[in-house]
C-alpha cells in the first residue's frame, strides 16, 4: 500500500500557493515511510548529541557555566550531520530521483527546532528533467538565521541585493510593498556551505541537465516567520507573508 504524504517546505516550491499546493508531494510504502522514520529518528540522535557536546564546550569555557544554542553554530552542524551522518542522510535520499515515489520536489524535516536548544533542519532534493528543474519562489527567512550544507551534486543560487533603507520600509509592511534590487547568481558545489545571513532574499534551484542534488538546510532561531517576493518593473515586490501560527510546516 501507498501513501500520500502532505508537506509544506521552508524552502517554497514554485506552485506552493496554486490551487493545487496540496496535492500529494509523495506516494511511498509502508515499508519505505517505515524506513524513512528510523533514519530520521538517528539523525535526531546525532543532532541532539552533536549540540550536546558543543554547548559542553561551550558552557566549559564561560565563567558561569552557562551555554544555550546560538545561530553561530547553525553552519558547523548541518556540515557535521552532511559528512559525518552522511550514510543516515543516504538512506533517506537514496529514491529522491524516483518521481513515482516523490512527485515533487523532496523535502523532508529531519529537526523541529525549539529555542535556546536547537535549529529548524530540513533535507532537499533537486532535481533537472524534461518536465522542469526544481526550483523554490523567490523568499526570505524572516528573522531566522540559516546555512545549507551542499551534500550531493550542485544547486544554483540567486541573490537579491538591496538597500538596507528600503528593506526597512517593507519588510514588515503591507503585501505589494516594493524595492530596487540588483543580482547575484552562483553555483555551489558539493562539500560547501552557504551561510545565510539576515535580511536575506534568495532562490534555490537544480541545475539543468546536472544529475540529482542534495542540500542540508539548518535555521536559527526555527523559522517563524517567511516573506515571498515576485519581480515587476525592475523591482522586488512582496506577494505573501505568514508566521508559524499560520502555516504548519508538516
């Protein structure tokens, strides 16, 4: 038996607004969900004990004693949870080029994040073919801090550049609300991370014609609040906004 399985990304797919956005994002087994639950429950494991160990190294080194999870952190984990968790990760993505299984773009939450403890983590999947390459909508993260460790293969990345003025004026006004911009477009290569500062607009795409890649995405403080943008007449405007009491993520 299949099933379909529901599932909003942080990292938006382009059709996540259409009237279609929850239509089955997967038809997996019982078997293969099964399978997908006990390497999510290992890499939680290995989160839990990675950050552990980084706030005992921490705490050791402050007069008091005292250590909580901070953003700095974000990058140096979702490395460690990409190489060495790399066989957990692997079980998991392992069927991500097989579109009967997952339909669209794979993402999969592998950490709920809570704050002071530990960060939002999701796993990705892009994927180039004749029917179109997996890309996300233009958006940012909110006040949330983030770092995407490149797994497997190569994904392309555009950056929006602003001025900081007129970020001020929209960024938590009404929707329609817009601004000048310039690009940047880069290719990140497996092995790397991109660190993600705040404010910071991007997209995240696979790259046409490359086989499958992989991304380990970690937010901090957990994500509870996204912005979506569309470009018109040479500027950046806002089309949607939504906090965590709205959307629910899984």
């Amino acid at each position: 038996m299949t099933h379909a399985h529901h599932e909003i990304s942080v990292e938006f797919a382009p059709d996540e607004h259409a009237a279609d956005s929850m239509a089955p994002r997967e038809a997996l087994t019982e078997a293969d969900l099964a399978e997908r639950e006990l390497a999510i429950a290992d890499i939680r494991g290995f989160v839990s004990d990675w950050i552990t160990k980084k706030l005992a190294e921490t705490a050791a080194n402050k007069e008091d004693g005292s250590a909580e999870y901070s953003s700095d952190m974000t990058a140096d984990l979702v490395y460690a949870l990409g190489t060495e968790g790399s066989p957990m990760i692997e079980r998991i993505t392992a069927s991500f080029d097989n579109r009967e299984k997952y339909i669209n773009r794979p993402m999969i939450r592998l950490n709920v994040g809570k704050e002071g403890l530990s960060p939002d983590i999701w796993l990705l999947g892009w994927r180039s073919s004749d029917v179109g390459d997996d890309e996300t909508e233009v958006h940012d993260h909110g006040n949330s801090e983030a770092a995407a460790f490149i797994h497997q293969g190569d994904v392309s990345e555009k950056v929006w550049a602003f001025d900081a003025k007129e970020w001020d004026e929209i960024k938590d006004g009404s929707v329609g609300g817009s601004m000048k911009t310039f690009t940047i477009k880069r290719e990140l290569k497996a092995g790397t991370t991109a660190n993600i500062a705040v404010p910071y607009i991007h997209t995240f795409s696979a790259i046409t014609g490359k086989p499958l890649a992989v991304t380990v995405h970690g937010y901090y403080p957990p994500l509870s609040k996204m912005n979506t943008f569309q470009e018109k007449d040479g500027k950046l405007v806002l089309t949607d906004s939504w906090n965590d009491e709205e959307h629910n993520h899984c």
